[in-house]
C-alpha cells in the first residue's frame, strides 16, 4: 500500500468500502468487520488528502451509505469519514466547503 498514492488509496478504499456495502444490503454478515476496516482506513487517507474534486466527489457515496438504515454497526465509523471530510474541505478551501456539502 506505500507505493499506492493517496489518492488511489482512498478511491480504493472508498470503492471496496461501497461493495462491502452492497453486499451486507443482500445479507453477507461476515462482512462487517471489513466495512470497519475500510471506513477506519479510509478515514485516515481523507486526512491526508489534498485533492479538493476527490474530496467533493467522496461525500455523496459516504453520506448515501452513513444515511442507510442497514449500517447501524459501521454507521459512527462512515459518520467520522464524513466529519474528516467537512475538516478538510475546511482546510483546503474555507470558501469552497459549504458548496461541496450542499
């Protein structure tokens, strides 16, 4: 994963992190400790992002899955990529973060 940008690490993480997703919405419950995972993971690489398009484009998947009435055990995790998210934007462009959580 070092050789990995940042960028594609949390693409990816965020891509498994919505199959994982789909997949507990068809019953796969073993799947929950992985969806942790990947949200606590993911959360780490939001903070080390700085790409402003990414971060926008990463809130309305992490928000439909943070919303979902299924995901009541990996919901604070999502909820923290969420709050990582609104932290950066912040600090990146103070201006742009209240249009990208509209």
């Amino acid at each position: 994963l070092t050789s990995m940008t940042v960028q594609d690490r949390a693409s990816g993480l965020l891509s498994l992190l919505m199959q994982l997703n789909q997949e507990h919405q068809q019953q796969v419950p073993e799947n929950t400790s992985r969806r942790m995972m990947a949200s606590v993971l993911l959360r780490r690489n939001i903070a080390a992002l700085d790409n402003l398009s990414l971060l926008k484009e990463m809130v309305q998947p992490i928000l439909s899955m943070f919303d979902a009435p299924h995901n009541n055990q990996c919901r604070r995790q999502i909820g923290h990529c969420l709050a990582e998210i609104c932290s950066t934007l912040s600090i990146l462009a103070p201006s742009d973060s209240d249009d990208a959580i509209k």
